[in-house]
C-alpha cells in the first residue's frame, strides 16, 4: 500500500506541479511571453527589402545601392532581398524620406540637405568651403560628429547607418565661366530647397532656384534656370553637359549621403538581421567612395572631351567668396549651434596638421 501511495505521488502530482509551475508563475512567466511576442525574433527570416534612390544605376551611388544588395543576399544566405529603385523611380530624396518614416518603404540614401527641415544640425553639411578634400570630411562624417546626428534620426522614425559620398559640388551653366565671385551676378541657378544654399547663392549675386532634382534637365534644356550645381559625377550621368556649356570647377560644397532604414522596418528585425545591414552598408559604402572619387576624375576628363569648357576656381577666389558668404554662415551657426559648428571646425583643422 505505501509502495502505490508513493508511485502515485511521483506519476500524478509532480507532473501536475510542474503543469502549474509552466502555466501560473504569476508575472513572471506572463512578462516573459509578452516581451518575446513583440521582441524580434531571432534568426533571419525571407524578407523583401525596397531601397530607392533619386540617380541612375551607373552613378557611384547606383552601383555602391548595387553591392549593398548583393552583400546583404550573401550574408543572409538568400534570405533578406534587397529591390534596387533608381532615377527616382519612388520618388525624390523627401518623398522616400517620409516613405521610410511611414512604414511603406524601407532604405533610401538621400543627402543629408534634405533632412534639415526635420533636424536643423544637419545644415552643418551645406556650408560651403569647408572642406578642401574628402579625407577630411571622412574624418567629421565617420567621428563623433557623424555619429551624433545619426542619434538623433530614430526621434524621427529613422535609422541611420552610415554615411556614404556624394561629393564635392561645382557649377555648370549656360552663359559664361564662373572664375570669380562677380561672375555669379544675375545666373539663375537650381539648387536644392536649402536655405543656407539659397541664402549663400544670393550673396554671391546670383538668383537660386530651388526645384526637384528629376526636374533639372528640362529646365536646363528650356532655360528656365541658367545652371546647376552638383556632383561631376552626376553631372556627367545626368548627361548635363548635352544643355550646359560651362563647367566652374568651384567645389564649393561636399555633399554627404546618409544611409537610412525605417524605424518601423528595423524594429521588426532580428539582431542577425540588423547587424546584416549595418555591415552591408559600412563594406558598401567603402566601396562607393572609393568609386566615387575615381568616378569623379574620369566624368571631369570625359565632360572637358565631350566639349564642355573647364576652368579651375582659384585657391584666392574661393577665399573672396567664402568671405562674402560669412554673414549666411554667421547667420546659421546660431540657428544650429555655435557648438556643433566649432567641433565641426576643429576637426577639420586637425586633419590638415
């Protein structure tokens, strides 16, 4: 009898205590299985990735969109699939921008100009002559700088990994050469809905006119606006030079590209899953500046065949107009803070030593 009393304790209570302790538990276990159902899982699961940007598949930008997709599918072992959309097919820097934010798309790589109606720091970017060459903005956009302005992109359902090169703007038109800061006088010139852009190019004399980047050929073609300013390498790739005479090799602007995934995307992502990207993005993004600088010699050389006239801005020039200029710059420093914009400064200064 004690021998059955003691089978029966072990077969029927134990299990029922151990049913108890799964299922009851008090707020332990329930706090548990909430967190894990809206925790990402772990793992890489199938996913369909939409990334747009506003240039062409041949431009650096392009093919650097191009080998991000192709890491990412190595990675993941065919499992997270990134669809290229080029030339604006999803619409322009803020359309894709606002897309990311709302959930219906999830990577673009827009320039930071666009951002700055959101979060004002990042017009720290559209201040001309502040840099001489890409080393140093590599040095100020990869710092602590950089990396401050990504943190404040998920306030804004944004996430930014990275930083990749547009590079240094110049000027084409179709009236004269720009070689000193008096030859701006009276060109209408298309910039981006920028308002440090506008306000320095109207000191310099010259009437800015903002308009989407998909609009610029036709109105260069119609002469609707004299010229432009941008990239050699978009110049080229947008084929500007087929309406544009003159080329002003001015780089008065470095132009960053930021790397940004939606928030409600990357939310939804395992831990695999987003380290897949940030790697993907930094190994891409190496690859596209480096592109991008040959890229941009080869478009100078093939733009000056292509029967465009080059003249180089002089070291003295672009002194005159950065000192034209200063009162914008002045001007924005407060607005974004004298701060932020000292610690940009510096850095750059420590790089030239």
């Amino acid at each position: 009898m004690k021998k059955w009393t003691r089978k029966w304790v072990v077969g029927c209570v134990v299990p029922a205590l151990l049913l108890l302790a799964g299922c009851g538990g008090g707020g332990g276990g329930g706090s548990a299985s909430t967190a894990s159902s809206s925790a990402p899982a772990s793992g890489i699961q199938e996913r369909t990735i939409k990334a747009g940007i506003g240039l062409n598949e041949d431009h650096p930008e392009g093919q650097g969109l191009k080998k991000f997709a192709e890491l990412v599918s190595e990675k993941s072992g065919g499992k997270l699939k990134v669809i290229p959309y080029y030339a604006a097919q999803l619409g322009d820097d803020k359309k894709m921008t606002e897309a990311l934010q709302a959930g219906t798309q999830e990577i673009t790589i827009p320039s930071t100009s666009p951002l700055v109606g959101d979060i004002k720091e990042y017009a720290i970017f559209d201040f001309p002559f502040v840099f001489n060459e890409e080393k140093e903005a590599h040095a100020v956009l990869d710092g602590p700088l950089g990396q401050k302005l990504l943190e404040k992109l998920p306030a804004h359902n944004l996430i930014g990994l990275g930083y990749w090169e547009n590079g240094f703007r110049n000027l084409t038109n179709s009236k004269h050469p720009v070689a000193t800061a008096e030859d701006f006088k009276g060109l209408k010139i298309r910039t981006m809905q920028n308002q440090v852009h506008l306000e320095a190019f109207s000191a310099l004399g010259a009437n800015p006119s903002p308009m989407a980047f998909s609009e610029v050929f036709s109105a260069l073609e119609s002469r609707t606006v004299d010229g432009q300013e941008n990239p050699l390498a978009t110049i080229k790739s947008n084929k500007y030079n087929e309406v544009q005479k003159y080329l002003s090799v001015t780089k008065h602007v470095y132009t960053p590209f930021v790397f940004l995934v939606g928030k409600k995307f990357w939310d939804k992502l395992s831990p695999e899953e987003q380290q897949i990207l940030r790697d993907a993005a930094a190994e891409a993004g190496k690859y596209q500046r480096e592109l991008n600088q040959t890229e941009n010699q080869k478009a100078l050389d093939e733009l000056k065949a292509a029967g465009m006239e080059v003249n180089e801005v002089s070291a003295e020039e672009k002194a005159r107009m950065q000192e034209i200029i200063k009162p914008v710059i002045d001007k924005f420093a407060k607005e974004i803070g004298e701060d932020l914009v000292k610690e940009m400064y510096d850095e750059v200064a420590k790089v030239r030593k």
